[in-house]
C-alpha cells in the first residue's frame, strides 16, 4: 500500500517515507487476510524545497530528521515535474490527486476565466465566510479543485471514519491537500496571527484551535530575533550575508544577520513566514491538531496534511544560496525531528508512515548567476504582451486582444474577440 501511495507523488522533486516496526493487523474474518494499515498517515510538502538540499547540508543535518528519512525509508531519486506552471497550488494538487492541471483544475494560483475574462484565485470562495479569522482571507475552499485527492479516497473508502486534516501558513497548502471531504483545514490568518480556516468545514474553531491561538506563539517564537543556529563563519554553502539582490524586512538597512523578527513581526505578521519560526509553528500547530483530533489513535486511519511553508519565503526574499536559506534548512531538520519524537512517543513507532515531498524547486536568483557570468535574465512578459498587443491591434484594428501572460500563457480577451469577429483575420 505504501508504493502505491508513493506511486501518486512522482511529479514532485524528492519522495521519501519513513517506516519503522510494521503496524499493528486489523482483526479480521478467517478467510481474509489483513493487510497492515498505518494508524496515521503525515503528507509533508516543502515548499520550494530542491531536491539538492537534501543532501548539500547533510553534514550538518541530526539523525532525526531529513537523515531518518534516508536512511528508515526510501527515496524516488529520478522523479521530474512534468506540469507548467509549477507553483504552490498545482503542486500540492498534483501531488495529492496524482493528476494533472488539465484535470484537477489547478491551473496556478491564479488564473484568467477563459470564458468570463475574469481573474481567479485557486481557492477563492465568495460562498463560504470565515470562521476565526477575516475576509478575504477566509473566504475560502476546495471548490475550485475538479479531481479526489488521496484524502478524498481514504474518507470515502472508509465511509468517512477517518480523519483527515490540512495545515499551512498559506490557505491553498492546506486546503488543495486535505481535499474536499476533510475534518478541517487549517491556515494562518496575517491580519489577526492565529490559525483560522472557513465554514466549508465548520461553524466554530475547536477549542483545541482556539487554545493554541491563545498562546500567541507567534510573538513567542519571534521574541528572541533570526540569527544563524550556529556560528555564522560555518555556513560554507552559502553566499556572504550581504548580497545586493536579498530582500529587507522593513526598517532594515542591509539583509543580514540577525534579524529582529518580532519588530517586523509587530509591523505585519505576514512576516513570521519569512522566517524559519513560520515552519516550528506550522509543525507545534500539527502537533496540537494530532492531540486535538486523537489523530493515529483511533480504528481508522487518518491522514495530516502539512506544508512548511517558510522555507518557499525565506527562498523568495533571499535566494536559494544565501545564508538564511540554509539556516532554514537546519532548522527545519531539527524542527522535523522534534515532531517525529512526538509522533514517536505518541503513536509509537511504525505506527505511522510519513512522505515528504517538494511542490516544486526554484531557480538560482538571476543577479547572482550574472555575478558568476552566467547568462541570465527575467522572462520580461510585460514587454511580451504589449507586443503581442501592439502586433495585433496592427494586423486587426482592435487593441487590447490579450488579457495577461499569467502562468506563461497567453489569455486571449475572448469577449473583444467576438465583437470584432475575431476568427476572419486568420488567413
């Protein structure tokens, strides 16, 4: 059962499963035999996480984490992505209904409406409202998701006695994951700090939610400021910590260590996701939905759902080799193999079966290849679509013929199309 689950998850860059002491066999009729079932199921995606970085910090990785992974279960080293584009969204769709965009319906996180011209965002929902958190934020659900995720299955093949459960930072890493069908999904409302999700899955936060949000981690975690977890002068596999194409946290003068994550923290709290704290709460707040839920301890099997979600920020703002992309990195690991012991102690070992996988890599920064003379530039797809524009307005008469080049495509104003005539200037 566990090559098949791992079967759906190829179009990701890296699959690993955990295992351990088989789990304990179902009773079952004297004419049957059982087949060994997980107690609980854990779907980690990294966001942004290249396949290399599994290994380029491995010497400073502890055996708990990213190291047990390796060595307790197995990895799918030659797997590719195989999808465009490959963003948050259609990455955890693919992965979990082991589909395709042109299937699944997840065609970025954002798209155009071919039929409507309109701009749409891949979980917006104006029929559902927030529960513990604020609108627009909470407006959303899996409506817009066309296939059965892997956790769909597990609901309908159990008659709905499983638990299944979504968290993230980001509303689309938790809510695409835990599918249509789950006991709650679960993400980080920026303008209150605390986890919220919507009534598509419930009226009321339960109190194990509210319980945690009152503990105001956050603030916590951000108390003590982002410097490096070891000394600075060891992080060789990185650039120095001072490049000119990493980002600032407002009020910063330059992108270096340490920074004061609470200041930038109190000025929006958007900004706990640029740091590896935004990862350690995700991961405190699965552990407290596993206790909250009695995931893994109950007859049927359930499944978490997790996107640690820092690490796809914290590569955005910096750059795949900076300083804080590796200090990420480390953390993480010890993040993982503290929430492993959990689980460990919890469920007990090979009661549980975890994957972990990437919903898509990411590019060196484009200043930093040209540092090196590597060749190197950004798509320009502005420049592209006001020539496109300009060139048909030339050839038909009719401007504004293109809508946008999101997600690299051309969408076509199909609504001016129609009024002019569109198809008789093909010739």
């Amino acid at each position: 059962m566990r090559h098949r689950l791992i079967g759906t998850l190829l179009f990701a860059a890296v699959s690993l499963v955990a295992k351990g002491q088989p789990a304990s066999r179902p009773k079952v009729a004297a004419t049957g035999e059982a087949v060994a079932r997980p107690k609980l199921v854990v779907g980690i995606v990294v966001d942004q996480m290249r396949w290399d970085y599994l290994y380029r910090y491995s010497n400073r990785y502890g055996a708990g984490g990213f190291r047990r992974l390796l060595n307790e279960g197995f990895t799918c080293e030659d797997t590719y992505i195989s999808h465009l584009p490959s963003y948050t969204a259609v990455g955890h769709s693919t992965i979990f209904t082991g589909s395709v965009p042109s299937v699944h319906g997840i065609a970025g996180n954002d798209w155009i409406d071919q039929a409507t011209g309109k701009d749409v965002y891949c979980t917006e929902d104006s029929t559902v409202q927030p529960v513990g958190g604020t609108a627009p934020a909470g407006n959303m659900s899996p409506r817009n998701l066309l296939a059965t995720t892997v956790t769909d299955e597990l609901m309908l093949a159990t008659n709905f006695m499983s638990r299944v459960v979504g968290v993230s930072l980001k509303d689309r890493a938790s809510i695409l994951p835990a599918g249509h069908t789950p006991t709650g999904a679960f993400w980080f409302d920026d303008v209150k700090g605390v986890f919220s999700t919507s009534s598509w899955y419930m009226k009321e936060l339960p109190s194990w939610v509210t319980e945690f949000n009152a503990r105001n981690e956050p603030e916590t975690l951000a108390a003590g400021g982002w410097n490096t977890l070891y000394p600075i002068s060891t992080y060789t596999q990185s650039t120095p910590d001072n490049m000119p194409w990493e980002g600032l946290f407002k009020g910063e003068t330059a992108p270096v260590f340490q920074h004061d994550i609470l200041k930038a923290y109190h000025e929006d709290h958007d900004n706990i996701r640029s740091s590896p704290f935004g990862n350690t709460l995700t991961l405190d707040f699965a552990r407290a939905a596993v206790e909250g839920y009695a995931l893994g301890q109950r007859e049927a099997t359930d499944f978490l759902t997790i996107n640690c979600a820092s690490t796809d920020y914290v590569g955005h703002k910096y750059g795949p080799n900076s300083m804080e992309v590796e200090d990420v990195y480390l953390r993480l690991d010890k993040d993982l193999a503290t929430f492993f012991s959990f689980l460990d102690t919890k469920l007990g070992k090979g009661n549980y079966t975890v994957f972990l996988t990437a919903d898509h890599g990411a590019s060196h920064a484009v200043n930093f290849l040209k540092e090196h003379q590597v060749p190197a530039g950004l798509s320009g797809i502005r420049a592209m679509m006001k020539g496109l524009n300009d060139t048909l307005a030339a050839v038909t008469g009719v401007g504004g013929l293109v809508l946008s080049g999101t997600n690299y495509y051309v969408n076509f104003n199909f609504s001016r199309l129609r009024e002019s005539g569109g198809c008789r200037w093909i010739r």
